[in-house]
C-alpha cells in the first residue's frame, strides 16, 4: 500500500475520532441524569466501546506504517488517549454487567456489525524500546552474549618476583634426584638397558564441529524433509511407470500367443459398432454436462463463501506482508534521521544563537532591575529557580512596581483604620474567619465520608444500581494532541512531502524553546549575583545618607527540605545494563519464548448470550470472549502509559486448553520481554534472604529497563501451596510467593509498563485468599463449546482436498463438545494417514471414523470443571454477580406466581 493510501486513511480517521470524541462528551453530560436500568446502560456504553475498538485497530494500522517522525508522534499521544478511553469503558462495561466478559450485541445491530469487527486482534500498540536496548534484546534472542566479565588484573611487580623465585625453586628440587639417579648408573659388567623410543603417531585431522542455531536446525530439518518427500514420489513414480510398462508388455505377448495357436477375436457387426459408440457419447455427453453444472455451482458458492477451498494462494498476503516490512523499513529509517537531524540542530543552535541569546536575556533582567529601582527605589525579589526563574518575569506573573506601591499604600490604609480599634475586636474578626474556613473543610470532608458510604453501600446492593459516570481522563490528551496536529500540520500538504521526510522548521522551533530554557537558567544564576552586588551597594548609599556604617549581613542557609519517604538504595549503581542482563539470562530467568499469535487461539463468539443476560442470567462464556478479554486485559495495558491499569493477570483453566499459547501470544503480540519466575527456574538460585533480595530488586529494576516486561508465572498455584508435594520441596516454590505481592506487584506504578501474568491448571491446590489478593484479575477458561468444536473440525477438515465440502460435523460436534480442540487435532492426524487419504476419493470420510477414535479419551468432565468453577465463584466479582443473580432469580420466581394468578382468574 502506499503513501497516498495511508494518508487518507490517517484523514478519514481523524474526521471520525473528532466526531466520536465530541459524541462522547455528549455522552459523559447526558449521564446526570443516573440510568437505573443495567440493561440501556450497557447499550449506551456498548456503542461507544464498540466505535473505540474499530478506532483503536485504524489508529494502530495507521501508526506501524506512518514514516514522517515528527506526525507519528501527534497520532501517538492520539493512539493513547483513545487506548484509555477505550479501557476506561471496558471498566465501565466490567461494573454495569459485573462480569469479564460484555455482550454488545444491541448496539453492534444498531452499528450494522458484527462481533469480529469490533475484535481487537492485531493492533499495533506497543512503543519501540530505545534502538540500544532493542538491539541488546535482539541478540538474546539470537543467542549471542551481550557482556564479557573483565579479565581479573595482573599481579604488581613484587608478587611477580615472589612467583619466578616459587618456579626457580621447583626446578631445583626436580634437578637434585636426577644427579642421584646419574651416580647410581650400571658398571659395566651389568648391562645397560637401552630404551626405545616410540614413534610418534601424525595426529589426526578432527573437523570443527560448527554449532548451529535454533534457525539453523530448523532450516536443515525443513530440508531433509522436503528431500525425503521428494524421493518417496520419485520411488512411487518410478514404480508406477514400470507396473504401466510391463503390463503394457504382457497384454502384448499375450494377444501375439493367441494369434500364434490360431485364436481370432470375433468380428462385431456394423450396426451394434454404431449403436454401442452412441451409447458411449450419450454417457460422456451427460458427465460431462454435470460436471459444468458442479463447477458452476462450485464457483458460485466459492464466491458468495458457502464453500470452502482445500487450498488457498497466499501470494496476495504474502506481498502485502512485504510491502508492509518494506515501509517498516522505511519508518525505521525515518526515525534515525529524525534523531540525527535533531542533534546537528541543537549543536547548530547552540553554537550559533545560543552567545547572542545570553546577551539579549541579560539586558532583558537588567531592564527589569532598571524599573523597579528608578520607580521604587528598591528591588523586587529575585523568582526561585524552582517555579521557573525570569520566565514568571517574561509571562508577567510577577508584581510590576506599580502593583507593588499600589499593594503597599492599601496595607497602610488599613493600619490607620484599624488604629482606633481595640486589638480584642481584631482578633475575634480573625478568629471568626479561622472558624468559617475550618468548619467549609468540614463540610467538604462530611460530604466525602458520605459519598463513600453511599457508594460502600451500593456495593453491597448490586440490585440498585445507578450508571454514575465519571469525566473521561482521556478528554485532555484528545485536545492537545488535536490543538498540536492542527497547528503544525494543518497547513501542510502531504503530497508536497511524499518521501515523507523530517520538517527541520519545527525542530529548529523546539531546539530554540529548549536553549532558551537551559540558557536562562545559566543566566539567572550569574544575575543573581550581579542582584546581591546592587542591594548590597543600594544599602552602603542608604547608610551614608543616614550618617551610619554599614554592617553586611550575614546570609542564612537554607535548609534542604527532608523528604518523608527514603530512597532505596541501588543493589547494582556500579554495574552496567548489559552486565545486569546477561545475568539474568544466564540463570534462564530471562529467555527467547515461541511466538504465537491471538489469531491461533481458535474459538467463536456466542450469539445468545446478550439475550440471556438481557433477561437476568449469567450465561457461560465462549472461547472467543476469552481471547478478547486477554487482549483488553492483558496486551493493551503494556501499551500505555499513565493508566490505571491491571498490573496482575491470572488465567486458570484445564488441561490442554490454550493456556501457554495465550501466555506465548501475550508475550509475543506486545513485544514484551519474558521474566520466567516459574518455580522450576528459580530452583537453586539466589538462596537465602541476600539472595532473594538482590533477584527482586533484579527484577524491579531490569523490568522497568527493558519494557514492555512480563513477569510469568508458571503454575501459578505451586507458589501459594497449602501443602508442598515431597516431590516438589527440593524445588522451595512457596519462597518467591512471599515477597511477590509487596516486593514486586505494589512496586508497580501506573506510568510502567510491566505486568505479572500467571497460568494455572490447578488453582485449588492454592491458597485461595492469598492468590486473590496477588492477582487483580482472574479469567477462567471454559470448557470448548458448540460454535468453536464446530470452527473446528472445519479447519482442521477442509484443507483436506478428498474430504467431502458438505460433510455434516454437526452431530460429531455434539459429541465432542467437552473435548480439548488439541485432542481433536491429534485425533484428525492419526485418522487421515497417508493410507487413508489415497482411499477418499471412493470411500468417503464418515464420522464415526472420527468418533471412535475419540472413545479411547475422557473429556473435559463436569466433575474435573467443577473445582475450577468453585475457585472462581469464590473472587470477588463473581461473589458480587452471583448476589444480583440470586435477586433475579426471585424477582422471576414472583413473576412467575403472579402470572399464575391472574391466569386462575381468568379461568374462573
């Protein structure tokens, strides 16, 4: 796609984010009004959070191919906001239907949609790592070294001395039983022995053994499989062709043997000839005439996509996917450009502006003491370098001489009134107003303890509900970033940049603003001086006017304020990163991971279930609001920064459900790096309270470096055991356990970037209050239902060419519906062997084949899935959405008898 193309996609989505933010502060002002009915509220908020979505997924097309630097950062800050907005609602959506999992389908209708428009899958949300740190990651994930401990230091020169006499000495003591073995050598009546020395062998040529990479080894196994299918065609091949020649041969010999003893073949009559050869073109006539029809039918229901090809070409994505590499080159260029152009021009402007600035600022501030001296005759007080300095000066929010004496003749003014005032009647005026401010900060404080309660209280009432909706944060970034585009890219024409180059005008521009800033700093400080030198020669003139001598006075120090919290120490202020780095993968805490996509996770929405949940129920989930939900809660908040975000995740589920290629997908789709905690890893490393404090403080500090981090848990549970397993002790998985909540998850701030994420098969071995309290969000994996089986056994069927188009899965589906969809696909493989698939095209696949492979292997079972359903219904949120189901099940209950009645009203 090109340029031209992107930038009307960038305009038409601009004019929408406009529109939709304009609809949305209508929105946030209609909501005074308090909605009491769960089911319009979630319609509402439903709307909008599906318009966010389709945003959020243009926006992060628009930003991965977007190359200009300096737009890239404006649709950045945009990208941001509409990231918090779009998580602001998802809470929002969390409190009205107290559930994980939202149901919109209302508002997707009204919209014309359908669930998989609104699904995040790839956006391009992460923020690219600074080039060295990205470049560090890189190489580990090559498996390359990133750091060299130095070599230990040579001796001085007196060890050295003391090391040559050791050796001297040695040598000494080797040569003394040589001389007594010469002494004792054979007279020569005894003969001597002579001894023969052995020949030496010529070493042996030993080829370097060349260590391959994980690439490598990848690359020469896809080969020698592809060579050893080529030669299994080439065998069967050849094999065919000399079956089709030797028959060919004896069909010979034998019509020559029969003509040989004298056997003709009968001779067939004209008219049966023709009859018989008529009867064949009536046959080939008609197959071939239903055969158009099938293709006919067949292409028209490829095109309307009622059928499903075996095969697909991949060539159209496969470009796309080039070019889309190709402008992400072109982006990256982009960027360094924009980096060097920004040094040269600050260099630039340093050097060239930057001495006349300083002159200019300095006459400025010496204007200013000019005024205040030939107007009052003194000197205003020099503005403190932490509110800005001569900026407040500059902005003119400082008091001019004229507003000083004004200042001063009021407070005379008021000296004289209050002169004939007794001092009592003063203070109880003062005391009057103390009182006013003291019970106003009452009041304001009785209406906030009020307001909690209230709100204490509605929590504990899930039935009385009232939609109360907050101001939105993410107003603010939406209009500066929009004041921003507007006033440096309004007047531009993109197609006067097509190269999509730096503007080096607006740099120029903020490299100024920058000098301006860092110069009046330094001029501040050499005008201060040049201040105390004035007053102090003001104050010598005033003492000889008064006949007096003048005595300096003596400078107070000011005191540093003392901070209240104290500042961790740096366990590792004297190593480098790199150094940092590589020992946290030596240990294997840091490691490469698979990449896995969201779009593997197979798995259908639900399209009953907005129904039910209209109606009171709280239907069960469906793997494809799993997907989603991981997405929102675990993905988009690496994304961003200054939100309230999850900054703890918990996926439970059973076996052989997604677990680790969600945990992988996460990993990968956010560009994170993986900080394996797992008990497993952590085995034998950092023993003992030093230990484990310096691995914590490893973490906290190297996550913050390398974000976007994930810090993972795998089983979860092993680190909250209620009782450690004998062959699980020498592994100690209780000890991180304890330092994980206040060591690493409260260390965690709204602005990082970091997320402790967990995977469990088996949460009840847990201790269930101390997993809560870690974990601030917790997904349970249901079971696989109906519309995924039946998703499927399609893919993993139809790429099968023999496989009949119009199979019906729809009873196998509901047999198989508690089966893990890994299960299914081993199941397909062992079935449709090489043997079986030559035998499809004139015997058919059946069901049952599929089935009765299945027999062998249990289910998912309701007794297996209950603990996990008994961990859940013992969170918070679905205690609190368990309450509310309670109350409407009895508001049905009273419905119910009601109609009752007036039926057996009617009936008399």
């Amino acid at each position: 796609m090109s340029f031209e193309y992107y930038s009307k996609w960038w305009a038409g989505t601009r004019e929408v984010l406009e529109d939709l933010v304009a609809r949305d502060a209508a929105f946030v002002a209609a909501t005074d009004q308090k909605l009491k009915n769960r089911n319009i509220a979630s319609h509402q908020v439903g709307g909008l959070y599906a318009k966010y979505c389709m945003l959020v997924q243009d926006l992060g097309t628009i930003l991965d191919q977007l190359a200009q630097p300096q737009k890239r950062i404006v649709v950045r800050k945009i990208m941001d906001a509409a990231t918090i907005r779009l998580h602001e609602l998802n809470e929002e959506l969390r409190n009205i239907d107290i559930s994980e999992y939202h149901y919109i389908d209302g508002a997707l209708v009204e919209l014309k949609l359908v669930p998989q428009d609104v699904e995040i899958l790839d956006p391009i949300l992460y923020y690219l790592r600074h080039y060295t740190v990205e470049e560090l990651w890189t190489k580990i994930k090559n498996g390359e070294r990133i750091y060299e401990p130095p070599p230990p230091p040579s001796p001085p020169a007196e060890e050295e001395q003391e090391v040559k006499e050791g050796e001297e000495k040695v040598k000494e003591g080797e040569e003394k039983p040589n001389k007594e073995e010469a002494a004792a050598e054979p007279t020569p009546e005894q003969p001597k022995e002579v001894k023969v020395e052995a020949k030496k062998r010529p070493k042996k040529y030993v080829p370097e053994v060349k260590v391959l990479t994980v690439e490598e080894m990848e690359a020469l196994k896809k080969k020698e499989k592809i060579s050893s299918i080529v030669n299994l065609i080439q065998v069967a091949e050849r094999g065919r062709q000399a079956r089709l020649y030797f028959n060919e041969k004896y069909n010979e010999n034998e019509h020559k043997k029969k003509l040989r003893l004298g056997l003709k073949p009968q001779e067939v009559d004209a008219e049966n000839q023709e009859k018989s050869a008529l009867q064949v073109q009536k046959l080939w006539r008609g197959h071939c005439a239903r055969q158009l029809v099938k293709r006919k039918e067949k292409e028209r229901r490829f095109l309307i996509g009622m059928y499903e090809p075996s095969w697909r070409s991949k060539e159209e994505f496969e470009t796309l996917e080039r070019n889309l590499h190709k402008r992400r080159d072109i982006r990256d260029q982009r960027i360094k450009e924009y980096i060097e152009a920004n040094l040269n021009e600050r260099a630039r402007v340093f050097r060239v502006v930057g001495p006349g600035l300083m002159e200019d600022i300095g006459d400025e501030i010496r204007e200013w003491f000019w005024q205040w001296y030939t107007q009052v005759k003194n000197f205003d007080n020099y503005p403190p370098e932490e509110k800005g300095g001569t900026v407040l000066v500059v902005r003119g929010e400082t008091m001019t001489p004229k507003e000083w004496i004004d200042d001063v003749e009021r407070k005379r003014k008021e000296k004289r009134k209050n002169k004939g005032r007794d001092k009592e009647k003063l203070k109880a005026e003062k005391e009057k107003q103390k009182k006013l401010k003291a019970d106003q900060k009452k009041k304001e404080k009785e209406k906030k303890k009020k307001e909690m309660l209230r709100k204490k209280n509605k929590k504990l009432k899930p039935w009385d509900f009232e939609l109360e909706y907050e101001p939105t944060i993410a107003r603010d970034p939406f209009l500066k970033a929009f004041e921003e585009y507007h006033e440096f890219f309004d007047e531009r024409k993109d197609a006067d940049n097509p190269e999509e180059k730096t503007y080096m005008d607006i740099i120029h521009e903020e490299k100024c603003y920058e000098m301006q800033l860092e110069l009046r700093k330094i001029v501040d400080d050499m005008m201060r001086l040049e201040l105390e030198q004035l007053e102090e020669a003001l104050l010598k003139d005033r003492a000889k006017v008064k006949g007096k001598k003048y005595k300096k006075k003596k400078k107070k120090k000011k005191k540093k304020p003392k901070s209240k919290k104290k500042k961790n120490k740096d366990m590792t202020a004297n190593r480098t990163t790199e150094d940092l780095f590589q020992e946290l993968v030596n240990n294997g805490i840091i490691h490469p991971y698979e990449k896995h996509y969201l779009t593997e996770f197979k798995g259908d929405f639900s399209y009953n279930n907005c129904e039910k949940r209209n109606q009171g129920f709280d239907p069960p989930a469906t793997l494809g609001d799993v997907r989603q939900a991981v997405k929102l809660n675990c993905i988009a908040p690496l994304s961003t920064e200054a939100m309230k975000k999850p900054r703890s995740v918990l996926l439970a589920g059973p076996r052989q459900s997604g677990k680790h290629l969600l945990a992988n997908a996460v990993f990968t789709e956010s560009q994170s790096v993986l900080f394996d905690l797992s008990p497993e890893i952590l085995a034998g490393k950092y023993p003992g309270k030093k230990g484990m404090k310096m691995l914590i403080h490893l973490i906290n500090k190297m996550s913050r470096v390398l974000q976007p981090s994930v810090i993972f848990l795998d089983g979860a549970e092993k680190v909250f055991y209620k009782k450690v397993p004998k062959a699980e002790k020498q592994l100690d998985p209780k000890r991180i356990g304890k330092k994980l909540q206040k060591g690493i998850i409260k260390t965690i701030k709204p602005e990082d970037r970091v997320l402790v994420f967990g995977i469990t098969g088996a949460p009840w071995l847990g201790k269930p209050g101390k997993m809560k309290k870690v974990f601030e969000r917790i997904i349970l994996m249901p079971r696989p239902d109906y519309g995924s089986v039946l998703l499927f056994w399609r893919d993993l069927l139809m790429p099968y060419h023999g496989v009949d188009r119009n199979i019906d899965l729809s009873c196998l589906t509901k047999l198989t519906v508690y089966y893990p969809l890994p299960v299914l696909q081993e199941v397909v493989k062992k079935v449709l062997c090489p043997a079986r698939l030559i035998q499809l095209s004139y015997n058919p696949l059946k069901q049952s084949e599929l089935y009765e492979a299945l027999l062998k292997i249990d289910p998912i079972t309701d007794k297996e899935y209950k603990k996990f359903l008994k961990f859940y219904k013992n969170t918070p949120l679905v205690k609190e959405r368990a309450r509310l189901n309670k109350y409407n099940e009895k508001i049905r209950e009273q419905e119910a008898k009601a109609k009752e009645k007036q039926q057996a009203k009617k009936a008399r």
